[in-house]
C-alpha cells in the first residue's frame, strides 16, 4: 500500500518527547501504515541526533531513530521533487517570500508524490501552499 502522509520533522521529534501530544499519538496509531518519511526529514533527525552530546537521551533518540527507520518508509528527494522545489523557490521569491530550503524539500517530496503533508510548522509552509498543490493537515487540532 501506497503512503498517503509524509511525516514531517516536527511530527518525528513529538513522538520522542517525554509527553507527546495525544492527537498526535492518536492519529499516528489510527494512520501509521499510511505514513511514511522524507530523505530530507531522514536527514534532519540525523543531524540533530549528531549533534546531541552524549549520554542517556542521545541513547533513546539513537533507538528511537532505528525503530524509525525499521517503520516508515523513506521516500528520497529525487530529480521531479528538485524540478518541484526550484519552480516552488522562484515562485515564493517572486512574490517576496523566502521559505526554508528544508522546508521547500519536504514540500516538493510531499507534491511530487501526491501525498498530504503532517505538520505543525503551518507559518513556514503558508508561502508554499500559497504557490502550489501541497495539501498540508495538522494533527495536534
């Protein structure tokens, strides 16, 4: 079966907080064999694992990171995602707005794929859902 939801970076980090918020966890249980994660997003969780000083909770999140990995897909940001996330870039900046490159990434993979985009980072994607097809939900409502 096809995942319906890209996962956003905010949505993988909720889930390791030590209370992540129940609609969350509620609608991930309901939808998790319909999610999946983006390189990009994939790429995020590293970086801020790497960047943990070491110990007991860079332990947890190094777990937490396999079973991640162990349980969604990981949809990569290939050649029509970047043609997406140029034409998405330029648009934006015509009209004065300048979005995250990270951000226009997981975007673009989201539309590329046709699959609905799980945020709670509504503010910086305003400008891309504004220029495009993206079709966004948030889950802690």
């Amino acid at each position: 079966m096809r995942p319906v939801y890209l996962l956003d970076t905010n949505v993988i980090s909720e889930l390791v907080k030590p209370t992540p918020n129940s609609s969350v966890l509620e609608k991930l249980v309901e939808n998790g064999k319909f999610c999946a994660i983006c390189s990009t997003v994939w790429q995020e969780s590293v970086y801020g694992y790497e960047r943990m000083p070491e110990g007991k909770r860079k332990n947890k999140v190094a777990t937490y990171l396999a079973r991640i990995k162990g349980s969604y897909d990981i949809i990569p940001y290939d050649t029509f995602a970047s043609q997406i996330c140029g034409e998405l870039q330029a648009a934006c900046e015509r009209k004065g707005k300048s979005i995250p490159r990270y951000d226009s990434q997981i975007a673009a993979t989201a539309i590329a794929n046709g699959m609905i985009l799980i945020t709670h980072n509504m503010e910086d994607y305003q400008p891309l859902i504004e220029n495009s097809t993206l079709k966004i939900e948030d889950w802690w409502e």
